[in-house]
C-alpha cells in the first residue's frame, strides 16, 4: 500500500521517499528520516562551463538548504542558489571552484547532509 504506479515508481499519499533511488523506500511520512544527496554526485567541467548541484530531498517540508564546501572555503561568490536553495549554480566554472560540495538541509524535525 505505499507504492503506487504502474511500476510502484511513486511513494503512495502518506509515504516519503524515492524507490526510483536505489536503496531508498516509501516510508510513512510521520515516521520519515531526512534523505539528503547531491546529483551529480561526481562531474567534470571545462574551464568557463556552467554546472548546476542539485540538492534531492525526501522527507517532509518545508526544508531549508545550506551549501559549504568540505575544504572549508567559501562558495565562490558568483555562484547562485535557486530553486529555493535547492541547486547551486555555477554559469562559468573557474579552476578554484574544485572541491567537495556538501548541502544541508533541515526540516521541522531534524538536519542531515550529502
């Protein structure tokens, strides 16, 4: 009862979760941990390319989003976060923006990050 879809590809009314995602699962949404990860996990860009991190969550909203990078630094100032902090966008990567980016994001019940 908590898939739904032709392929139970959806997570039923009442459940969280992406069983699209492998090793995740439809769970009641009152009982649901914050599932945090960032897509792409792992890119390569050229010199000058753009590049938007997506933050997927599943867990109930509202969520609240915050980047950092692993290394400590700043995120590069002309980097921008959309979709409501969800995705950081990057419109001309520069040698310097390497590294290791984490999202953390935070509902009404608990923080996890990716």
């Amino acid at each position: 009862p908590e898939y739904t879809g032709q392929y139970c590809e959806r997570c039923a009314q009442g459940y969280v979760g992406n069983p699209k995602v492998r090793g995740q699962n439809c769970v009641p949404g009152d009982r649901a941990s914050l599932v945090v990860r960032v897509h792409p996990q792992r890119t390569t860009i050229s010199q000058g390319g753009e590049v938007t991190l997506r933050c997927q969550v599943s867990g109930n909203p509202p969520f609240y989003f915050y980047w950092s990078r692993e290394d400590g630094q700043q995120i590069p100032s002309n980097t921008q976060q959309r979709a409501k902090g969800e995705e950081l966008y990057f419109p001309s990567i520069q040698p310097s923006d390497a590294g290791i980016y984490i999202c953390t994001c935070r509902n009404l019940q608990s923080a996890n990050t990716s």
